[in-house]
C-alpha cells in the first residue's frame, strides 16, 4: 500500500519515484500537478530531441519532454506515463515509462541524492532554460536515483539517510 497522496509529515520529503530505462527518479510531491496515461501528442518541428511536442490537458497545450533523450542525450523507451509538473504557471509533461510511487524520505535523504539535471549536458540545459527557465527551476528539485538507493527506497517506506560520497558506512 502506498502512502496517501498530499502533503508529507514535517520530518519526511513525500517523493514520486519514476523510472525510464536504466534512469530513476525522484520528484517532490510539491512539484506534481498530475499523472496521467500518454495523450495524444501533436509533433512540432524544429525543437531539440527531448521536446517531443505538445498534448492537450484539460483544452490547455502543454509541452511534452521525453526525459530519456533530455537526460543522457540518446533515445528512450516510450512513455509509459506523463508526470504533469508545475513550471510556475503552467504545467510541463514529462514523459517516463513507468510511476513506482510515492515514498516518504527523510529530508537528508532526498537532499542526499544527486541533481536530476545533473546528467544533462551543459548545452542541453542551457537550451532548456531559454526555452523555459521556470521548467529548469522545477528540474532542479528532482533527483536522480542511483540503484543501490532505489532497492533500499523501495523496500524501506522511511529509508535512512544517505552517508555523504566517499564517507563509508
């Protein structure tokens, strides 16, 4: 059973965990407007690789990015689900292949794990933020799950923190 959806207890960060491929991330609950199935998607020319186009939410257009090629540049699975984020405003789908769920992290944990945008290259992220800087602001709350930490979040419903990179246990 998953934890409900809203708000965490002060001393946790609620996260969705999501994956693409070999890719695992994790979103703020606070930065979720939605989730829902792939829309139809009206393909726009001229845009890089990871803006797939745009789909129709509730009668309002809005952007589809596939995080594989935004996030390691190469091609990735189709998009199993779109996580709806809010960029301000408005509202970005982000195309992944599979919702794990929701998990409540301690704060140490989350703030543990590296940046989302880590992985993207300068250019693309640079690319990114001209075509919409409060999307990259949304990015930049996300997190990158490496496998170890994946078993032990999806195993553990309150995970220890992690130990800073290179201190061992």
């Amino acid at each position: 059973m998953h934890p409900p959806i809203g708000p965490a207890p002060a001393a946790v960060r609620r996260a969705l965990l999501c994956r693409t491929g070999e890719l695992r991330m994790a979103f703020p609950i606070e930065s979720i407007r939605e989730i829902t199935r792939p829309l139809p998607l009206q393909p726009l020319k001229g845009l890089p690789p990871y803006l797939l186009g745009a789909t129709l939410l509730r009668g309002v257009p809005v952007p589809v990015i596939a995080s594989g090629p935004l996030l390691t540049g190469g091609a990735g699975p189709p998009a199993g689900r779109y996580v709806i984020l809010k960029a301000g405003e408005r509202s970005v789908a982000f195309a992944v292949e599979s919702v794990d769920g929701f998990r409540d992290l301690p704060p140490e944990t989350f703030t543990g794990l590296p940046p989302l945008l880590g992985s993207a290259g300068d250019s693309t992220i640079s690319t990114l933020g001209s075509l919409d800087s409060d999307l990259v602001v949304t990015l930049e709350t996300a997190r990158m799950v490496p496998g170890e930490t994946w078993g032990m979040i999806g195993s553990n419903p309150t995970p220890p923190p992690l130990e800073p990179p290179g201190v061992a246990p």
